[in-house]
C-alpha cells in the first residue's frame, strides 16, 4: 500500500508547463531572524539593513527594517523549490530581476509565475523553461519581478541522454 502513496512536494516536467500557465505558491513572511541571519551569512552589513538609528534618521522608509533583495530573491526561490522545482532542475541558466518596490520585516511574500517558454532541446528528456516571476506582498504590491530560464527534466530524462 505505501508503493501507491503519491509523493507530493516533486516539480513539474517541462511538458507539464505549458506557456501561459499561471500558478502562486504558497506565503512566507519575512522576519527579523531572517534578515538577521541572512546580512550575517552573506556579509551584507550594510546600515539600511544593521542600524535602526540609522533608518530612523537617514532612510526614505521611516526607520522600518529593510529587507535586502537578495533575500526576498531568496525566499521567492525558496517557496519555488518547494513546489514546481523540486527534483526536476538540472540548471539556472539565467535571469533578469527588477526591484519594484521595498520589503519591511513582517511582510508575507508569495511568488506569482507565468510560464513564457516551455520546449524540449535537441537533447531528449529535457527542456527549457522560461517564467515571469512576481513577488508579492501581504497589500497585493509587487515588489519584485523576475524571469529565470531552468533547463528543467522532461518525462523520458536519463542522466546518460
């Protein structure tokens, strides 16, 4: 019986996203932890991300507490690996990324993603796809566009094709 439980959580094939698919993932929200451990982690101590006397004085965002975009990117990938990527991608073959708008701690972010391209390559079992990704937050605002292109497996992928 537990050969027949469907595993849930696994990525789509290239097949299975055909341009013009529209899908949301679930949401995150961004805490005061996480900024804290991603500026340390990375090194990105800059002020607007370290020093609330600084926001409250000098910033255009009233002394709320910044989130990088680094780490909104993060979280964005982070809710897409959970759910369409998962064991299917084989390669991040670029991207381009605008900033529309800022982040604060106690955001919830959820990924909003249109599917542009979708086809297989010359080699079999695998295929590129092309997404327009928006990360939007808990007031429905969009605070960041993004469209990476995956090589991602199809239904017949062999690691030897």
């Amino acid at each position: 019986m537990a050969d027949e439980m469907m595993t849930v959580g696994l990525g789509l094939r290239f097949e299975d996203t055909p341009v013009g698919m529209k899908f949301k993932t679930i949401g995150r929200t961004v805490t005061e932890a996480d900024i804290t451990m991603f500026v340390g982690v990375t090194g990105m101590v800059e002020v607007l991300f370290t020093n609330m006397e600084y926001l409250a004085e000098e910033s255009l965002f009233a002394g709320k507490r910044l989130v990088p975009g680094a780490l909104v990117y993060s979280f964005a990938e982070g809710l897409l690996m959970q759910t369409v990527v998962q064991g299917v991608g084989l390669s991040f073959l670029g991207m381009e990324l605008n900033v529309e708008g800022p982040t604060f701690a106690g955001d919830t972010l959820h990924v909003e993603c249109e599917v542009l391209e979708s086809r297989p390559t010359k080699k079999a079992g695998r295929g590129i796809v092309k997404t327009r990704n928006r990360v939007i937050n808990q007031r429905g605002e969009c605070v960041m566009t993004y469209t990476p292109t995956r090589l991602v497996k199809g239904r017949d992928y062999s690691p030897k094709g």
